[in-house]
C-alpha cells in the first residue's frame, strides 16, 4: 500500500497477512472491509498494564506478576507436572504446567526472572497459575509493561486471537494516521438527541481503554464509549427494517376482497363463532388486502386464541378473488395439521388445497405441481419446501407465515421476494404465538403492521400448574396413571439442557421405557426429533385419534399441535426452558372442556431465580405476563428465539440488555426519516452488512 492512500471502503485483503484464506475467516465474523475491523469489538479486556505485587493476589483476579525462581521440578503422581516456585519478595506462587517440553524445565531453571501472566487460583499449596503464559526477563530493566488494557476479541475456528488482535492494530494506526476514516454519519441533532457524542473516539477507546477504566462498567455495557456504538446500532437497525417497510409499501398487490356468500358459509360450518379479538384481527387483515399494496402485517394470539381461523378468512378471500393462497408452517407435523384443518374446512366449500412435503413420492409431487401452476389448487400447505425453485403458482395472491419465531427476518425477505413476480407481490400475513412486549416489538417487527388477538374462545378452563420435586416422581406417575385409565390423554415432556438432539432423543427413549414398566396397561408412544418425519407422524396420528394414550415426547411438540382431549402434561427438569417455552408447552393442555393441570417435576434443590419463574407460570396463564416476566429474568435474545434463528444480529447492541434505550432510538428514527433521509443509507450500510448480504444473495 502507498503512504498515504486512503483505506475506507478497501476489502480486508488490503491489510499486511490476510489472503484470500484469512479473508473467508474474517468472513464468517460479519468482516469484509477494513473499517469493518474497527465495529468487531472486545469480548472482554485483560489488564496487563501493571505488575501485581505477589503479596496482594486474590483467587480468580487475572494478572501479571514477576518474581525469581526459587525451585522448579517435575511431580510425579497420578499426572506428571512441572512445578516452579517463584517469588517477588512480598510473596510468593506456583506454576503448574501438564503439558511441557524439557526445553522448558532447563529454561526455568533457579534464579531466572519470569514475567507471568495468567488467573490466580487457589491450589494445595497456596495460590497458584495455570500455564500462565511467561517470558524471561531481564530483572535490572525497567518493566515494560502494556499501556491500555489488552482487548481479548471474539475470533473464530482458525482465527487466532493474536493474528486477529494484530489485524485490528494495523486497522486502529490507519484510523489514527486519518487514512481510514470513520465519518460521523449522524447529524448533529440526533447525536444530541441520543446523547452521544463522536463514534471514531469511541471506538478507539473501545479497542485500547486506558488502565483506570471501569472493567466492570464496560463488562455491563455501561460505558457511554460502548453506549454512543449502541445506540447508533440500534438507530441503524431500526431504520433499516422501516426502510424495508417503506419499500414494501411501494410493491403493488392484488387488491383481495371476500366473497359474502362464501365466508358466511365457512363461519357458519365451523360450529363456533368467532371471538371479539378474532373478529377484530380480521377485519384488519381484509381491510389491508382489499389495498393494492402489500400487506405486511403480524398477527399475535396466545396459544390456543384461534389463529388459524383466522388465518383461513384470509385465505378464503384472496381464493374469493381468484387467486391462490400458500401457508408454511415450520415444521411436517404442523404443516400436516393445518393440511387436515384446511383440507376438511374447504373441501366442503368445494375448494382444492394440496399438502406440499419434501417427502413424497416423485410422481404424486409432480401431479402437485402441475395442478398448482395450473391454478387448479387453490391453497397449498407445506414447510419450506414451498418455496423450492420448482414450486410455481399460477397466481399466488398470499402467503400466511406460521408460527414465525421459528423463521428468521431474513426468510421473511426471501419470502417476500420469491412470491413476487416484479409487478405484483403477494399480500403476507405472519402469524406467531410470541407474546413480545409492545416496546420490543416495535423495534424486532418494526418493518410489520401489529394485530394482537387478545382473547382466548370461551369455556377454556386455564390450565392449573403445579411445581413437583422429582422425589414425588412415584405419585406423579400414579395420578398420571388413574387419569389415563380414566380417558384422559397426557404428554410427558423431557428436557435437556444440551442443545444436542440425540441426547434430548436418548432422554425420552429412557424415560418412555421406565413408563412403560411402570405403567404396563396404558398405550405408551413416543416422539423426538430424531425419529423419521413420517414414523413421528404416525406416532402423533395415533395419539390424536386416542390410540396412544400417554405420549412421551421431546420439545419437538412444543409449536401447535392440537389434541384436544390431552389435558395433563408433565414437564421434566421446567427450569431448564425459558418462560415463554413453557408456556407454549403447556398450551398444548387446556383445549378441550375437561380441566387440565400441568406439572412441574422439578430436579434437586431450585435457585431463587428458577423459583420466580416457575412461581410466574403458576400465577398466571397470560402469555403477555410470562413474557414481560421472561424479560425480566431471561432475556430478549431467548423470547425472541434470535439465538436460534439469528433474527436479531447486532455487533454491540443486545435487546435485552438494551431495552431501555429503545423508545429514544424510535424517536430518533423518525427525526431521522423526516430531516435527515440521506444519512441512512450510509447509517445502515455501516451496521447491517450481513443483513444487506443476505437480502442481495
Ligand atoms: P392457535 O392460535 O394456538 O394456533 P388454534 O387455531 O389451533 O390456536 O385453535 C385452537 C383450538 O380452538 C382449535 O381446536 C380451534 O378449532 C378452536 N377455536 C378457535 N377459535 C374458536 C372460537 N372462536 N370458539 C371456540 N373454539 C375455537
Ligand atoms: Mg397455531
């Protein structure tokens, strides 16, 4: 590189070392330009700016010591090690090593200065350091010593945090040197709005805070350095998705309307009718497709508040005015169970739905498909397998999205994308079981509209819930027992904590077989996500018309199936989920007339914490409450599901812990928009790279 070329915009290859092989892995960190080094901030910092006096370590504090060494040798017991004493005249410690060379034993040899740097523990001998990581020095030379705090960044596989720590020095001289710039893309009156003051400063601090900087401010996310970065993340963020609504204002739709004659027919066939909140949400919902413009909207309901009704009215119009509708669940089993609802509901008002799956026999899909770019299919039921390349309609006028924390914002775009043909888009319609705060939503959803049904169909019984500990375990099974024999259905939900699926299976094929010792006489079945798709069909079939009578399942039942007759539920190791999955879980009780009791069979003794949320889910069967609660003592990246789904990636923001910030970042949007709408663009391309990468794939 020349002296003095300026570098903002440049890719990553740019820097001295990186190579098309560093590039990918600098990649995969949300890296692609070099200023885009500068916004990868520190996990955390070490403090390697002072040499700590021996005489004052504590347990658990990480530092830097230097000392003489008095004595090294190699302990031989049930592990080899290499010990080494040294000391600095205040005090004394111990180096222990498992893994060493001779090499090394010789290097520490008596009267050798080290300089060491690791976390203090506290051994048999006294306090002691793990592989510290040493070097010799010389005793007579003054200490050289770092002099802001050492930034310790996220990195990953194959990107070590030396090399990384080394590209982001060469991105923080070019900063310093002006050749990269980092412009203040906010105006002055929304800086003052939020309160913040100028970015390149805070990110220098950031990355080299000065010694006697308050670690713990900075762990929480407190400093105003890291609160300047935040909020105009979440500012970009936040414009970002209204950007996207306003683009979608633009896409042109059929305007939709319901045919009278017909949706009386189906109101009238169902054998209920429709609550207050249902009836609301849906004259919201034909209100948006009778426009020729896109709609967008999000529809909210507790489990259990007849979304998918609603969700048929919708459709039911847009097949009224001649086009076809689509619905995608996340998962086969769903996908199914709305097939069957759909299928029963329309066929009688002589409508054609067909079941989309990636499972079925070649010949049959082709058939499928042929009849829905023939338009003879009016709504088509599948999962993502709907929206494969070959999938075509012949005029698809809506999309319903169900159960939508399972899909990302980015699927959403796809979506969105895929249904259009660059003149018409479809109308969308999401629906989610989610109870997010109003604030939160604003923010996640903002490029959505919002309808909430807020009101579950009459004569449910609420679901009482107990809390059990697992040395009742016997009793709990007892009663399980009498209820089954006495018709009642039951779930038997085992969790795990590990993420991994064939643990969670393996926990439930154990516990399935303990029932089935225990309870000979009942008909036993079981579901886990390892199982085939159809074998797991078959099973829920089973249980659906009665013939299995306990299921003993995985967190695989957790999104909306529906099994009326099911009204008890036991939940194994509850304090392992978050609220808002609990309480999906036990929404699968509770649908019927009979009452229905969730238990709560808890492990060993509970933390405060893990009391107050299973003492929220007994107070309370309101999804909003266990929500707002859930945030409290959760976080927004769980009820969210971003952790699952990446909905929500920020570099420096975090929702939950950031919250309170939310209601200034939506004001400061709207300044933006109105006063301010050429500094956006720029705003958004600086923080949501990934998301723009995604959407222009
Ligand atoms: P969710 O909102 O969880 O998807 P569903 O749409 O599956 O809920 O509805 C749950 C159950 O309630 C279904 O059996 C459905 O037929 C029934 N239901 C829906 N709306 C009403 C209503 N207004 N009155 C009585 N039952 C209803
Ligand atoms: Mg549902």
């Amino acid at each position: 590189m020349s002296a003095r070329e300026v570098v903002t915009g440049q890719p990553v290859q740019y820097l001295k070392g990186v190579g098309p092989r560093v590039a990918e892995k600098l990649a995969r960190l949300g890296i692609h330009q070099v200023e885009d080094l500068l916004f990868h901030l520190p996990l955390r910092y070490e403090d390697r700016t002072r040499i700590v006096s021996m005489g004052a370590l504590r347990p658990g504090e990480s530092v830097v010591v230097q000392g003489e060494i008095q004595l090294t040798d190699i302990r031989f017991g049930r592990r080899r090690m290499l010990l080494s004493r040294i000391s600095d005249g205040t005090g004394s410690l111990m180096l222990r090593f498992f893994h060493f060379s001779n090499a090394q034993k010789e290097q520490l040899a008596r009267g050798v200065t080290l300089r060491c740097y690791g976390e203090v523990r506290k051994g048999a001998q006294g306090l002691e350091l793990i592989h510290p990581e040493y070097q010799r020095v010389d005793p007579q030379a003054t200490p050289e010593v770092e002099e802001s705090l050492t930034a310790i960044y996220p990195v990953t596989e194959g990107l070590h945090q030396l090399s990384l720590r080394q590209l982001i020095n060469q991105a923080i001289e070019l900063l310093r040197e002006g050749r990269l710039q980092l412009a203040q893309l906010l105006p002055e009156s929304i800086r003052t709005e939020l309160g913040i003051d100028d970015i390149r400063d805070a990110v220098l601090y950031l990355h080299r805070p000065p010694p006697d900087v308050s670690l713990q401010q900075l762990e929480e996310g407190r400093h105003p350095a890291q609160r300047a970065l935040i909020l105009e993340e979440l500012l970009a963020h936040q414009l970002g998705l209204q950007r996207l609504r306003l683009e979608a204002d633009t896409h042109r739709a059929p305007p939709l309307v319901p045919d009278d004659t017909l949706q009386a027919r189906f109101l009238d066939g169902l054998g209920f009718s429709l609550t207050g909140a249902q009836q609301r949400v849906c004259t919201e919902i034909l209100a948006d497709m009778a426009r020729g413009t896109a709609m967008q909207r999000l529809v909210q309901g507790d489990v259990g508040s007849g979304k998918t009704v609603v969700a048929a009215v919708a459709a039911l119009a847009a097949i009224a005015s001649g086009h076809q509708a689509a619905i995608m669940a996340p998962t086969e089993l769903l996908a199914e169970q709305h097939f069957r609802n759909f299928d029963t509901w329309f066929m009688a008002l002589g409508i054609s739905c067909a079941f989309l799956s990636g499972r079925q026999p070649a010949a049959r899909r082709r058939e499928t498909l042929a009849a829905l770019a023939a338009g003879e299919i009016k709504l088509a039921v599948g999962t993502h397998a709907l929206f494969q390349d070959e999938v075509v309609f012949q005029r698809l006028g809506l999309v319903i999205i169900d159960e939508q924390h399972r899909f990302g914002v980015h699927q959403r775009l796809a979506l969105r994308e895929k249904g259009g043909d660059g003149a018409h888009w479809p109308h969308q319609l999401i629906m989610t079981a989610t109870p997010i705060p109003r604030t939160l939503a604003r923010t996640a959803y903002a490029d959505l509209d919002y309808s909430v049904i807020d009101e579950l169909p009459p004569g449910r019984t609420p679901v009482e819930t107990v809390a059990i500990s697992d040395a009742r375990r016997d009793e709990v099974v007892a009663r399980l027992h009498r209820a089954c024999r006495e018709g009642r259905q039951a779930y038997w939900v085992c969790t795990l904590i590990e993420e991994s699926e064939s643990l969670q299976a393996q926990a439930a094929e154990d516990t399935a077989t303990q029932l089935r010792e225990a309870l000979g006489d009942l008909r036993i079945g079981l579901v886990h996500g390892r199982m085939k798709p159809a074998d797991k069909e078959a099973v829920m079939a089973a249980f659906k018309v009665g013939e299995i009578q306990l299921l003993v399942a995985t967190t695989v039942i957790e999104v909306g199936v529906d099994v009326p007759n099911a009204s008890l539920m036991v939940i194994e190791n509850p304090e392992r989920l978050g609220l808002a999955q609990l309480h999906q879980l036990r929404g699968r009780v509770g649908r019927g007339s009979t009452a229905s009791t969730c238990v709560l069979l808890y492990h060993g003794g509970l933390s405060q914490r893990a009391r107050e949320r299973l003492a929220a889910l007994r107070e309370t069967n309101d999804g909003f409450l266990i929500a707002e609660k859930d945030l409290q003592l959760r976080g927004a990246g769980e009820l969210l599901g971003t952790r699952q789904s990446g909905m929500v990636r920020m570099k420096v923001a975090d929702l939950e812990r950031d919250m309170e910030y939310l209601p200034r970042v939506q004001k400061a949007a709207a300044l933006m928009l109105r006063d301010h709408a050429q500094a956006i663009e720029p705003l958004i391309r600086r923080w949501l790279v990934e998301a723009e990468r995604v959407r222009h794939a």
